[in-house]
C-alpha cells in the first residue's frame, strides 16, 4: 500500500488525470444507470394503456408519426427508438412511421391522414413546419376533423415544448413525458398563422414571425462555439459592427382583436366517410342561395414604422383557455438602443425570441400586411426556418389545432385563468 501512495505521490500529474477521468466516467455510467430507469418506469406506465381491455369490435387506434432522423444533429432517429418508440408500441397504438429522408417527404402524410387517429411529430421547430406546410395538414384537418396532434421534442429548437410540457433538463426524461402525455389524451388548442407572399404558397406557424436584426444575430451564434458560454455575446458584438443604428423600415397594416365564438363541442367519436360527405354536400345545396348580405368595411389602421426588430407572434407561448377575443401580438422594438444595451437584449432574446422588451411598442391584431420597401433585403425568421424577406400578409387562424399536453400543464393553465 505504501509502495501505490508513494508511486501516485511521484506522478502526481498521471494521478490527478486518472482520478479526474475516473470520476467522469463514473458520473456518465451513473446518469446512464438513471435513464434507463426513466425508461422503465416510463414503458410500464405506457403498458398499463396496453393492457386495457377493448371490445373485439373496436379496431386499435392507429398513430402515424412523423419523424424526422436528421433532426438533432443527427441524433434524433435514434433518440426516439430509445426512448418513445418503446412507450407506443407498448400502449396499444397501431403505429405507423414516416420518415422524412429528403425535403417534402411530408406529402406522404395526405395518403394516410384517411386512416389515422391522432399524428404524433418527433422533431423540431422545422418538422413541425414541414408537416403543417408541405403536408396540407391544416387542408385536411378542416376538411375531416380535429384530428389531435403529439409532439415529441427531439430537435435542436422546440419552442412549443415549453407550452405543452413541464421544463427538464434530463433529455430522456423530456422526451418520455411527451410521449406519456400523448397516451393521456389531455389537449389545448393551439393557434396557427398563415403567412403568404405576394406569389408564394402560404407558409403556416404556430411561434411566430421574427425580422430584424436580433434574429439575424442569433443565427450567427453557433459560428462563434469556440468561446463557449460567450459565443452568444460575441455573435451580438460583432453585428454591431456593421451600419448603426441598424433600422428596418417598413409600412404595416392590421385589423384589431376578434372576438372569440363559443366552442364547438367535441365529437367523441370521427363519423364515416360516407357521413362527413352526406354533411358537406347537404349544407352546400340547402344553404341559402338569397342576397348576400352586406358586410361592415374593415377597419385597417395603418403605422410607418422603423424598428431593430419587429415580431409577429402567436398566443401559444402564454396560452389562456378563458380569454374572449383572438388576437396575435406584434412588438415593434424600439431602434434608439445603444449597443451595450444590444448586447445585454440579444441574451434575453436567445433565451425568448418572441419576448417584448422593455420600451417596445406593443399592438394586438387578427390580421396584418407588412409592406417592405423596394430591394429590402434579409431574411424572415419563420418558427427559426429562414425565408427571404418579402412583403407578407399574416393571418390568425385561431384555435386550428389541438396538441396533446402534460395534464400537469393544462391544469396549471386553467387554475392560472381562475386567478
């Protein structure tokens, strides 16, 4: 034993290293240890669903996921067969995946809307968009039902993972409470936005629009990882060093709130095909074919404005389940801000890209028009996918979808409604 202490004690440096290397790899095999412990409690859970008994004349409720491996840097395939694809299966879904191996993949997801009862997305920010956009999704939603909607977060960006789901910082616990969730049936409706250019296909998010120049300093943040924890202020430093103030100028049009009608009750069980047609084609030839009547002009309010930073956002981050009028809130930052102060607002905004700072003008509006100046040039942030900047109109499509949340969620927004 003397001759071990008096070697370490020599080679204090090797020691040291190894000490160091043994701890470390005693914390990862720990932390692995826990979740795979996650993982099973989280199968058995799911295996309760399993094991209930259904009539023999009930089919198996069918799920199609859409699932896209590329998200995560890569990881994300893997991530859901470890940790979600265990709980579906488990709960008695008949599952169907589709993967998105190349762009527009999405389209698939029409060919089989006919015969599923609730769409699970596994991805990000950008899978969620895909499958709302190149899917025609919101089209057949409104056509047929309301079909619910599951999100598993396994993207690098989730921003409706704060809405529907308690915050964690274990990954694999993120992600198995997701999927627990979708087994639970507890929904919230969900707003979306359509966002069309002058010649464009409308281009659909439940986040928001973001222009300017926090968004365009954001992007260029991951250039600057080799400063760790700093990049995020560097990559706001440097883009001060261009053209200041940096001012985007543009004319904007909208329509104040809406109000909200009552809510349709749900049906507890999806009619036939042959039903859903018999109802379309009823209301079509019996609707009244007299004068139509007149319709009140629109109040459009028009605003010059001249802006660091203008956002376009849903009501989706701080959702209210009593609230009567349906609107989106547009925040105009102010552009007389120094560039200490845009350092400083840039962190807070990495952190809430959506969030209205201190001395921004805030509007309330169902519709807007955003008419840029000829050769504007720049990009949209649309729910973090880049567009090209453009003259837009953006629309509030209220209540259009329904997510699956944590029951833990919603009743904390029902209980934050009745204070």
């Amino acid at each position: 034993m003397a001759k071990v202490l008096a070697a370490l004690r020599r080679h204090w440096k090797k020691s040291t290293f190894g000490a160091c290397l043994l701890g470390w790899g005693g914390h990862w095999l720990y932390g692995k240890h826990c979740d795979n412990l996650l993982r099973r409690a989280a199968c058995q859970e799911a295996q309760a669903f399993g094991n209930q008994l259904i009539p023999a004349t009930m089919p198996l409720k069918k799920a199609t996921v859409f699932l896209n491996p590329a998200a995560c840097k890569g990881k994300a395939g893997n991530l859901f067969e470890k940790n979600a694809a265990p709980i579906l299966h488990l709960s008695g879904l008949d599952v169907t995946v589709v993967k998105t191996d190349y762009e527009g993949q999405a389209k698939k997801l029409l060919e089989l809307m006919e015969n599923t009862d609730l769409i699970i997305i596994a991805g990000g920010d950008g899978t969620v968009q895909e499958v709302l956009h190149e899917s025609g999704l919101l089209r057949v939603i409104a056509a047929f039902s309301k079909i619910p909607i599951g999100f598993i977060p396994l993207g690098k960006t989730c921003s409706l993972s704060h809405t529907l789901y308690p915050e964690s910082t274990n990954q694999v616990q993120h992600i198995t409470n997701a999927t627990l969730a979708i087994l639970k049936g507890e929904t919230v409706p969900l707003d979306v936005l359509q966002i069309k250019g002058e010649k464009e296909q409308p281009v659909f998010a439940v986040s928001g629009l973001r222009w300017g120049s926090y968004r365009d300093a954001g992007v260029k943040v991951s250039k600057y990882w080799y400063l760790g924890p700093l990049k995020t202020k560097a990559a706001h430093f440097f883009s001060t060093f261009k053209e200041w103030p940096q001012k985007h100028q543009a004319a904007l049009m909208y329509l104040g709130p809406t109000e909200r009608p009552p809510e349709e009750p749900e049906e507890k069980s999806r009619p036939p095909l042959h039903v859903r047609l018999y109802r379309r084609l009823r209301s079509y030839w019996f609707s009244p074919k007299g004068c139509p009547k007149e319709v009140a002009p629109e109040d459009w309010e028009e605003l010059k404005l001249s802006t660091i930073e203008l956002c376009i956002a849903t009501q989706n981050r701080q959702l209210d389940l009593t609230r009567t009028e349906d609107f989106m809130d547009i925040c105009i930052e102010a552009e007389s801000v120094s560039k200490g102060q845009f350092v400083h607002r840039g962190s807070q905004k990495m952190r809430d890209p959506h969030m209205c700072l201190e001395g921004s003008q805030h509007i309330q509006a169902s519709r807007c028009i955003l008419q840029l100046p000829e050769g504007t040039e720049g990009f949209f942030g649309i729910d973090n996918e880049e567009y090209e900047a453009m003259p837009v109109e953006v629309k509030l499509l209220p209540r259009k979808l329904r997510f699956f949340c944590d029951p833990r969620m919603r009743e904390q927004l029902l209980q934050a409604a009745v204070q």
